[in-house]
C-alpha cells in the first residue's frame, strides 16, 4: 500500500541493475531519478532502465529539471522551458514512470490570477502533445511565500488539465503550515482535502516527497538530517492506513542514515497501524478487482453496512455472483460505482435514470424500471417527469452522489441508463446522439469506418463530436449542445447527417428500419434522439461477458481498440492515463443553426416531441 523509494541516479560506475538490486536489499521498492539539472540520460537508457526496473516490481518516477516550470513569462526562455516539461515527460513514458514531478513557478510579485493565466497556456500549449503519453505530469507543493503551487492552486490546475495530478512534498506543507503536520489529524486532514478535490484514480496513488526540515516566517529553509527537525512519518503513515491511501514516499534527504531511519519507521508505523481485523468489517468487493477507493462494510444482521460515508448505505447479498464466467459480484459492481464515480456523475447529474435491473446476474431475468422503487431511502432524489404515454407523473430516480450509485448498484442495476436531457428541460436534449448498432455479419473495423464519416461531416459542419464505446460492439458518438433544440429537431439532425454516411456508402451503413433488411451493415439508430428514451452512460457497466464498461476513446485510437478490453478490472489505468475524456462533453456550448442553414435543413416552427 505505501511504496518507498530515493530520488538518485546510479553512481558513476554502477550498472543500471546493480543499483536497482542494491536498493531492493535495502528494502525499497521505488526510485525517483532527479533529472534536475538537465537530461543526463537519452530515451534509449531511460528504456532499458525502465525495463530493468519493471522485472524487479520497481517503481520509477522523475524530477524535470528545476528550470522547468510553468510561470515563465519571458518570451524567450518560455518555450524552453516548455519544451522541458514536454521532454521529461516523454522520457518518463520511455521510463514506464507514473509520474513526473515538477515545480510550478515563483510569484515575483504577480498576482494569482496572472499566474494561473500562465500555468493554463502553457500546459494548453504542450496539451496535445503530453496528455495521451500515460504520464501525470505531479506539480509540488510549494515551501516557500514566494514560490507558487500550493495544493488548492493545483487543484484548480488539474481541473482544467486531466494529466496533472498533486505531488504533496510533507516538508513543504509542513513548512508552509508552520509546522503543522505534527499528528495523525494533521496529516488526515490533507488528505481529505486531496480526496475532495481529486478523483480517486488521480491520488491512487498519491505521489509524494519526505524529509525533516527547517522553516521560518516564509516558510522552508533547508532540509536537516531526519530527526534534528520536527516532522515524523509515523502520524503521516498512520493516517494514510486509516484512510486507505496508496502512496509513494521519496525521501530527499542527504543521508543515507536519514532514508533509513523514514524507511525503518514507516515500516513500523505501518505494521502497527494495521491491527488484526476485528468485528465483521471486511472489503466490499470479491478482490477480483483492485480499483482505488476500496470500500469497507461492516456486518449488520444479514445485511451490511458501508462505512466512512457520509450515508450509512445498506447492502445485501453482496457475495452473489452476477457475472458467472468472471465470478465478479454485486460487491464488485457496487465497489466499481463507488470508485469510479468521481468521473461517472458528472455525467449523471441531473438526469433521470432508467433502472435497467440484473438480480439474477446477467443470465437470469432482467427487467427496466422508470419509476423509482418505493422502498427507496427518502434521501434517494426523485425527478418528477411527465410521460405523454402514459398520461402522469414518473418519479424517476437520479444519482447525484455516490451513496446513490451504490444504493442503485445494490438493487442490481447494472447498468446507469440517463436520459439525453437534464430533468431541469426535459423536453431539450444536451447532446446529439449517434449510435452506431453492428448488424449480424459486421465487424468493429466497420464501426469504426462509420463513426470516422460521421466524425468528418461533423468537422465541416464546425461541430466536435466525441466517440465511447457502447459496452458491447458498437458506438456512441456525443455531439454536445446548448439545451436549446427539441428532441425533434436533434433527431431530424441526425437523422441527416445519417443520410449523407449512408450515400457515401451505402454498403457500410443503413437506416433502414426493417431489421431484415439491414444486412451485414452499421444501423445508424437516429430514433435514440427521443424524449424518454436513455442511453448507458460512459463508464456505465453493461450486462455482457466480463463486465464490459462503456468507455470514452479519442478519434486517435478508434481503429486499435478492442471494445471487449474495457471492463470493471481493467478500466483503472485507462482513466490513471487519461482523465475523463467525455468532461467536453459536460460543457455543451454547441448551437444548430450554423450546420442546419448548411444541410439545407430550414428551423422548424413547431417540433416538440410529445
């Protein structure tokens, strides 16, 4: 759970395996290469340390260069420094390292706006070229008033930025506090604020730096051999344990006595800090999947209870096996919908739910569900939609925070079915929605050929759409838009965009209606765009073999993607990599007249769906 390591470079001398073999006997099980002064090592030799140290269980991170940080404002040094980022960042993917550290800046007087100006165009500026590399970019915390970084600064960075994740160095924040972290409180309270602001694949785990200081007024001064200064890793390993954190510790210090008195310490503390269970708490989960935010339950009569939530949610049955051939459990689902709803809902909010409902697993009977069950806790949200169909009010569940999620997973609601539009406009869809339906004779490569047409017409029509996979053989793709359209002229949209796809080549695509009639082809379902009707949402389980995941892709990967590989075990490092790449589409922004006047499509006066 709590990994340790030193920030060095083998000696002048050593083998690359002799050094990594020399720190194993020592007891770590983590390295940080401090590429401080500029870039010692080619992306040939961070390659073959990077193989050397994956066969030893060794994890790998790297510092950028000092001179790399994101504050620069000189027109002339800036995009060196840029360039410095981008580079290190590429030799950590040449690494296999997790992340790479760096500084943010200094102030030099600036007011925070300007710099956060600053950090924003410059990781704007290398975006395109770093975010898909698998590496975190970790900003440090800063230890000093005039450096700029603190935690809250980098929250609000990785907010706009998914491959940037918080590095926490404790003497920092230990200087910075004045000398707070003295205590196990001290420390939890860190790290509820990182899990507040962070989704938990983006602290799992936490990077982090250690080692003893001194501070004054404006915070750090130098670092002390550990022991001489007042920060201790005990308290920090004991709130880690307690809260469940996975973690890196790199010690900085300068002695080889001061890393093993941290590493002696930490081991101890963390030992202790893990007592022999007691009562019934157990892992909610069969272990058959290692997401971050384990959940624990604790026994209650013939049920459970969560715990550490800001709900008690009981659970039942959370051993049966929902998914035979994979011998995951309803304790996997609903630990699934736990960790992953930092990304999932965002995409929920708001938005009445279809219960799409699997007790039996997903070979047994399964049924839909509209209205919400009246057994629901009364603290489950209701939205109230009229249905024209059937004349009154539906109370619809939603899911606005996670002890929803788990609830709905509990009652085997496997899959998270929202509709296109928010309960606040029922009647004005946020997004267009294509979905791309294999007929029986086609293949992935043919749904990928399809939504590649779609995506070109979409361009010269100035819109962006955004492609997940459906879960199972098909496609979705978003267009995102202002909830200003009716279901009817959404649907008329793409109905035509449709139409042109199947003209361009009628052997690949279809929208004809009559199953029969379709063929070996890709249906292009325009009738989703449809009041009422729902869709799974990205990061939505499905009901198939191996517990497939709906999972949002970039337009760069379409063609090497194995739609089957994205499932509630696997999913982890994929959102580790790259965020959630459908946030785009939570922000709308898109209009129709512009692509309308285009298609030759004139603006309906009346076309409200009923």
């Amino acid at each position: 759970m709590i990994r340790y390591g030193i920030s060095k470079l083998p000696p002048e001398g050593i083998e690359d395996a002799e050094f990594l073999d020399s720190l194993l006997e020592l007891g770590h099980d983590a390295v940080e290469l401090p590429f401080v002064n500029g870039f010692p090592w080619k992306e040939k030799r961070c390659a073959q340390f990077g193989e050397l140290a994956a066969e030893r269980g060794m994890a790998v991170s790297v510092h950028a260069p000092y001179f790399a940080v994101l504050t620069t404002d000189d027109p002339d040094s800036r995009p060196k420094t840029l360039s410095a980022v981008e580079h290190t960042m590429k030799l950590g993917k040449a690494l296999g390292a997790h992340t790479v550290v760096a500084h943010t800046g200094y102030g030099r007087g600036r007011e925070p706006e300007e710099l956060h100006e600053l950090v924003n165009d410059g990781l704007g500026t290398i975006e395109g070229k770093v975010r898909h590399l698998g590496v975190a970019l970790g900003l440090e915390t800063t230890g000093t008033q005039r450096a700029f970084g603190s935690l809250g600064d980098i929250a609000l960075i990785a907010g706009n930025f998914t491959f940037v994740r918080p590095v926490i160095d404790w003497a920092h924040v230990h200087a910075i506090s004045g000398g707070g972290l003295t205590t196990p409180e001290a420390f939890a309270s860190v790290i509820t604020f990182l899990r507040d602001q962070f989704p938990g694949w983006a602290i799992d785990p936490l990077h982090t730096q250690f080692t003893d200081n001194e501070y004054g007024p404006k915070g750090e001064i130098r670092h002390v051999p550990y022991g001489d200064g007042s920060l201790r890793v005990a308290p920090l390993v004991q709130a880690a344990v307690a809260s469940g954190l996975k973690m890196v510790v790199i010690s900085e210090a300068k002695e080889d006595s001061s890393h093993a008195a941290i590493l002696e310490e930490l081991r101890a503390s963390e030992q202790s800090a893990r007592p022999a269970p007691k009562g019934t708490g157990r892992s909610l989960g069969s272990g058959r999947i290692d997401p971050p935010d384990g959940v624990i339950v604790e026994r209650d009569g013939e049920g459970f209870l969560t715990v550490g939530f800001d709900r008690q949610v009981r659970l039942s049955n959370i051993d049966k096996v929902l998914w035979p051939e994979a011998g995951f459990t309803k304790g996997d689902l609903i630990q699934y919908y736990a960790s992953v709803a930092s990304v999932l809902l965002p995409h929920l909010a708001g938005r009445a739910l279809s219960l799409s409902r699997y007790p039996d697993g997903i070979g047994g009977n399964s049924f839909y569900e509209k209205q919400c069950p009246s057994h629901a806790p009364e603290w489950i949200l209701r939205a109230p939609i009229h249905s024209g169909h059937r004349g009154e009010v539906i109370e619809f569940c939603t899911a606005p925070d996670v002890e929803s999620l788990m609830w709905l997973a509990n009652m085997a609601a496997i899959e998270m079915h929202p509709w296109l539009s928010r309960a606040q406009h029922p009647e004005n869809p946020d997004y267009a929605l294509f979905d791309l339906d294999p007929q029986e004779g086609s293949s992935w490569e043919q749904v990928v050929y399809v939504a590649g047409l779609i995506n070109v017409l979409l361009e010269r029509l100035g819109l962006s759409g955004y492609p997940k996979t459906s879960g199972s053989r098909g496609m979705h793709i978003l267009v995102p838009l202002e909830p200003e359209y009716d279901y009817a002229r959404v649907r008329r949209f793409v109905e035509t965009v449709g139409k042109m796809v199947v003209a361009a080549d009628p052997s690949a695509a279809t929208l004809e209606w009559d199953i029969a009639r379709r063929g070996p082809r890709v249906f292009i379902d325009h009738n989703q765009n449809v009041g009422g009707k729902t869709t799974a949402a990205a990061y939505s389980v499905r009901p198939r073999p191996g517990a497939t995941v709906a999972t949002p892709l970039r337009w760069s990967e379409v063609e090497e993607i194995d739609p089957a590989a994205f499932t509630i075990a696997t999913i982890w490092e994929r959102l580790r990599q790259h965020g959630d790449l459908f946030a785009p589409v939570l922000s709308g922004g898109q209009r129709l007249e512009g692509p309308e006047a285009a298609l030759g499509l004139q603006e309906p006066a009346d076309s409200s769906d009923s």
